[in-house]
C-alpha cells in the first residue's frame, strides 16, 4: 500500500478567503472550479519544454544546494508538477508543493507529496520550518518580489537555502533585428502584471531579506524557435503587437531552426542561503 501523505510542515491555521488575498490548504478529496487560464501558466507542453531546458542548471544548483540531504522541502508555483516529479525523486525526506492555484496541487507528483494551495507572499508556514525553497519562473509573477522573498526568507530554517532560476527580458539578445520583440515581451508581461526585469532585482531582495545569494547567468544561447516566441502570444498584447509576433514567427519558421535567427534570454541562477 502507498505511504499516507505527511502533514504539511508547521500550517498555520488559514481560512478561505476571496480576492487577491486567498489562501486555500488542499485537503483529500477536495475539488474546485477552475481558474480561468492566465499567462503564468503555460500550457502541459509548453512547461515541459522550459522544464527540460534548464534542466541542467536547474540540476547544477540544486546539487550544490546539498538536495540529497534535505528534509523538508518546499516547492512554490508547482503548476502542472513538471519540476514536482523531479524534486518528489531527488528530495529524501518531506516535499511540500505550493501553488495558488487550487487545481494545480489537486493531483501531487506521489503519494508522500504535501499539497497546498496559497499565496507566495503570504506563506501558510510557520518560521524556519523548511531547509530548502525552490522557485522557477515564479517570482517574476508575485506582484510583490520584496515580500515574497521575505516570506521565504521566514520560512526557512538557520541553513536553509532558496533555489531560484527567474528570467531577465531586459537583457534579449535577438538577431535579425527584424526578429527582435524585447519591447514586446516587456510589455505584454508588464500588463499581465508581471516584472520583466524581476532577475536583476532578486539578489538584491535577497539580501534585503537576510540571505547570503550567490549568482550565476545562465549562458544557454539557441537559435529562435516558433514554439519559444509563441509563448509571448498567450500575454494580453494590442492587436499591432499580436501581429508583429506574428511576423516574427513565420520568418522565423522559414529559418528552419539555424542560426540565422538568434534569440538569448538570460537567466538569473540563485542560490540564497540563511
């Protein structure tokens, strides 16, 4: 027979709510409507795709945070549990998946996984009750960098570390220029309330939090892809730039993946400790 779910490390007793303040703990059997769909979740296969491309960084910091000797393990914006099944394999004790959307964390990536639904900048948590936090293109949608961090910051136990790979759209390197959407993406992001730019500010919300960060840039240049420069069409954009995306995407679909069409998002690779 599988294992029970563990309880959830040190809940503090929460009560539904509405509104941009909400915070849900999942319980068995429990159901809900779902969210309309919103621009910080890609879809299953578009989630995949960016899961197995930074893979290997993702692995990198997640070694040298001593994953392999954690106990209590907090993952926040598990979405469709990509990077879930991944941490439930490498994590030797408690995983705890955190997302605020409720149906994200009905079905958890095995049966000992702990599934909440929340807010980041409002953690459900006690103080220092995990030893490792890791985020993945999730910070940049908090609404508030500052308190999330802090909250992580709370979170987390003497020794405890955050992982946290967040993109940088300020710094696209694109080529042609014909192919270039850097306003584009900042834009759409920007009205879809997220911060483009949210990979430069995190060390320094770390500290400001009481971390110790340690920074790396993630030097992973492609040639652009049709489905990559997709994902920009799922922000709430005007029609002008729905077509320029357009655009780009038919030139660079008759690039047939070479190097003709350049594209470079860089990430920010954090590893903060406490």
């Amino acid at each position: 027979m599988p294992a029970p779910a563990p309880d959830v490390p040190a809940l503090v007793p929460v009560q539904e709510a509405d509104g941009d303040g909400l915070v849900f703990v999942a319980g068995p059997g429990e159901s809900s409507m779902p969210e309309p769909s919103r621009p910080d979740l890609p879809s299953l296969a578009q989630s995949e795709r960016l899961a197995s491309w930074l893979a290997a960084p993702r692995s990198r910091l997640l070694r040298r945070a001593q994953i392999g000797l954690r106990q209590r393990v907090l993952e926040i914006g598990c979405g469709h549990g990509v990077v879930s099944e991944e941490l439930a394999r490498r994590v030797p004790g408690e995983l705890v998946c955190l997302d605020r959307r409720l149906e994200a964390v009905q079905t958890p990536p095995s049966p000992s996984t702990g599934r909440v639904a929340a807010d980041a900048c409002d953690l459900p948590f006690r103080d220092a009750c995990f030893d490792l936090v890791v985020c993945q293109n999730i910070l940049l949608w908090v609404g508030d960098l500052t308190r999330a961090v802090g909250e992580i910051a709370r979170v987390l136990e003497p020794g405890g570390a955050l992982v946290a790979l967040e993109p940088d759209y300020g710094g696209m390197m694109e080529y042609p220029p014909s192919v270039a959407l850097r306003e584009v993406w900042i834009e759409g992001l920007q009205a879809a309330g997220a911060d483009a730019l949210v990979g430069r500010k995190l060390p320094a919300a770390c500290e400001e939090a009481g971390l110790k960060p340690c920074v790396e840039l993630l030097n992973m240049p492609q040639p652009a892809t049709v489905q990559g420069v997709g994902l920009c069409l799922g922000l709430p954009l005007t029609e002008p730039q729905r077509a320029r995306v357009q655009e780009v995407m038919a030139e660079i679909r008759r690039a047939r993946n070479t190097w003709s069409c350049f594209l470079h998002l860089p990430y920010f690779l954090v590893l903060a400790t406490r």
